[in-house]
C-alpha cells in the first residue's frame, strides 16, 4: 500500500493540475482561500516598508494592526477556511476537505479508517500477501472464513445488489477480475477457455453468508471482491466520523467517488461535476447540487488497456466473462448512502439501458444520470425539478438531454 498526506491548503495549490475529484467546491473554494492567504502574506512582506504614514508611526500601527486583525480572522473564520488532505488508498487518490480549524485531529482517524478497511477487504494479491477477503477465497472449498464485522457487512450488501440486479452486479466475480487482472501493467486479453471456465465459478447463489459471521464457497477457484462497493463503505464511514467529530461541511473524494456533509459554509447547495467520459478529470458535463448526500460515477475510462485497438475495461459483464459492452459510457449515481450509490453505479453500469435506469427510477432515496457513447444524457425524475434535494444541469453542449429511455 502507498500513503502519503499532505495535509494543507499551499500544498494543494501546487499540485495545481491533478485535481483528480470532480468536487468543484473544494477545488474552486480552496483555491479562492489560498489566493486570500497568499496575497496577505505578500502583503505583510512589504507593505510596512513602502507605505509612508501621513498621521506618523504610532496610529498608522493602530491601523495596520487593526488590518492585519480582520483579515487574519477573515482568513481563519471557521466557514471560510477549507484544509484539505489526501492519501492514496483503495487505489485512487482520497482527498477529505473540511470547513473546521481542527482538520488535523479529525482527518487522521479518517484516513487511518480508510486505510483499514483496505487491509481487510482488498482482493490485490499484489498489494496485500493476506486480507480477509483473500483468507476467503484461498480457503479450502466448503470451509467457513471468520470475517471482521466491517467485512460481513459489506459482503451482505454485495449479495444485496447481486441478488437485486439478477447477477449483473456479482459479489463473487473474483475469478474474472483476477484473470483480467487489469490496472496491473501487464494485461493481455485472456483465451476464450480461460474465460468461460472463470465464468463458470461466478455464482453469487452459492456464496454462504453464515449467521457466526463466517463465509463460504462451496467451489475450488471461487472468490469474492468489494471493489465495486467497498469505496462507498469507505466514504460512510469517514463521512461518520466526521460528523461525530462535529464536522458540519466537508467533501470526501474518493476518487469517481464524491460525498458531501451539510451543504457550503455559505448555506448554497455544494456543485459536484459530473466527469465528460472522453476527457481529463477535470472537465465536466453537468453539474450536481445537493447537499448532505454522495455522487458516484462508474465509467470504463478509470480502468482499462487497448489491445489491437480495442479497449478493455475493469467492469465486466458477469454473463460474458468480458468488459461490458452495451452503449454506455458512464453511469452517475446521486443517494444518501455511498455504498448505495457505488454498488448502484456499477449495476446501472452493466445492466445498461433502459433496465438499469428503470431498476434506479424504481428504488427510492437514489437517482441517477446515464451517458450513452454517443453523448446523450437521461436524468431520473428526482434529479430535474427545481424542489428535488438534488438537481442535475447539463453544460456541455456537446450532450443531448434525452426524455425517460425506450424499451
Ligand atoms: P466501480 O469502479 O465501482 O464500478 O467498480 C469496478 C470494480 O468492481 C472492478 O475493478 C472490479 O473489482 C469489480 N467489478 C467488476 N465487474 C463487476 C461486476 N459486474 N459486479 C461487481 N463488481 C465488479
Ligand atoms: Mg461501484
């Protein structure tokens, strides 16, 4: 696992291009703070030596003195003065930007959470020589793996979604994504008996959830993997305990994976942008406002190889054994719960159009936007009136808003 963190808003400024969230708040608002400081800094260097006083030194100290007061408080007020920190884990960039001057203390347990949760649940055999989740997929076929409670839970809401979505979303797809193994540097398309004899051990039926919180695979070279759920179980549980640390406004991004806890300081919803498929992070073709809930994207682009000009991606289609392939070219998912909305950004993702975005409109509490490959856009109903909690706006003109899909 690679840490690093850089807790502080210079910092952040200089890593000027790689704002790698679509959080557009944090990223205008920290930048609007750290011009604020930057230009009083400057200011403090040099203006006592050029200002000649024409009421003589004593009350133009007063005067500067009162200056230098209010825009230090205006700098540091509680509302205005975003810290930001960052670390890499769960395999993507997470960047926690909070509106309090205990940053600090409050983002430590974050990260030490987050990083947690990572040793217990990733499947990467190149990261980790053992997790939870790998004692589960090595065991013997039929043996019961304790797991942590954290693990069961998220296991039980993958099985949720699998059984939810018919198998579209499948808890058990580790055979495929080990074969794949894409984001590895070294993959290659796989043979098509490869393929099928991994399609064969993905059964989210014969995965045994057991009541003493132990797991079960009933076959040789079966497995399970969270990494379509477990970044939203991450971002749950920093968003609790900042909120028990008494944090009121605050984005957590997890890489295609925002959060938001209140609204801005200002008392406006937060703006997150919603990715353009085909370009760099950090252009956008719409906009989310809410407040109080998370965003979640899913796309081919965040993961995937080329070969012989085709391009391969992470998601894949549990019916075929290959990266899913059904006109879509990303799926954004609005809720109240980010393990919700990352698991239903997957299953919207590969159930494709209009199932996926009729399973969506059905559940309550999420909404959802789905891009197709050819730039057109459908919105679920909650996320177009102007009451909804949240509401989404096209701004690429190069993207057609389309009515509810046919079919
Ligand atoms: P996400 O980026 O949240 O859409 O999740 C993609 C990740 O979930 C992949 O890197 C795999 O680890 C895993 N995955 C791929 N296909 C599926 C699927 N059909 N159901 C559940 N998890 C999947
Ligand atoms: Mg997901």
């Amino acid at each position: 696992m690679r840490l690093y963190h850089t807790l502080g808003i210079e910092k952040s400024l200089f890593r000027g291009n790689t704002w790698l969230g679509n959080d557009l708040d944090g990223k205008n608002n920290t930048l609007l703070h750290t011009f604020c400081c930057a230009g009083f800094c400057r200011w403090l260097q040099w203006r006592p030596m050029t200002i000649t006083s024409p009421v003589g030194p004593g009350p133009f100290r007063a005067v500067l003195a009162a200056a230098l007061v209010f825009l230090l408080f205006s700098c540091s007020s509680e509302t205005l003065r975003p810290r930001v920190d960052e670390a890499y884990l769960l395999g993507t960039v997470v960047r926690i930007t909070v509106y309090t001057d205990e940053a600090e203390a409050l983002l430590e347990p974050v990260f030490a959470r987050v990083a947690d949760i990572e040793a217990r649940m990733s499947t990467s055999e190149r990261d980790y020589d053992r997790t939870e989740l790998l004692d589960v997929n090595r065991a013997p076929a039929g043996t019961a793996t304790p797991v942590s409670v954290d693990t069961f839970e998220v296991l039980k809401e993958a099985l949720r979604y699998s059984e939810l979505s018919d198998g579209a979303f499948e808890v058990t797809i580790w055979p495929l994504v080990r074969l794949w193994d894409i984001g590895s540097g070294h993959e290659s398309v796989p043979s098509e008996g490869d393929i099928a004899r991994a399609v064969s051990l993905v059964d989210y039926r014969k995965l045994s959830l057991n009541d003493d919180g132990s797991v079960t695979l009933p076959e040789e070279g079966m497995g399970v993997d969270v990494g379509a759920i477990a970044k939203g179980y991450a971002a749950d549980e920093g968003a609790r305990i900042l909120r028990e640390g008494g944090v009121k406004h605050a984005i957590l991004d997890f890489g295609g994976n925002i959060l938001v806890i209140g609204s801005k300081p200002d008392g406006t919803p937060w703006r997150v942008g919603v990715q353009r498929p085909d370009a760099r992070r950090n252009e956008y073709i719409g906009i989310v406002y809410t407040s109080d809930r998370t965003v979640v994207t899913s796309g081919p682009y965040e993961r995937f190889f080329v070969e012989d000009g085709v391009r391969y991606h992470h998601i894949l289609d549990p019916a075929t054994g290959y990266p899913s392939r059904n006109g879509l070219e990303q799926v954004t998912v609005v809720g109240d719960r980010s393990i919700d909305a990352d698991a239903l950004s997957t299953t919207g993702y590969v159930m494709g159009l209009p199932a996926g975005f009729t399973l969506i409109e059905e559940l309550d509490g999420v909404e959802a936007v789905f891009v197709t490959e050819d730039h057109r856009v459908y919105v679920t109903s909650g996320l177009k009136g102007p009451d909804g909690r949240s509401r989404f706006e096209l701004v690429d003109e190069e993207f057609r808003l389309m009515g509810p899909p046919e079919g």
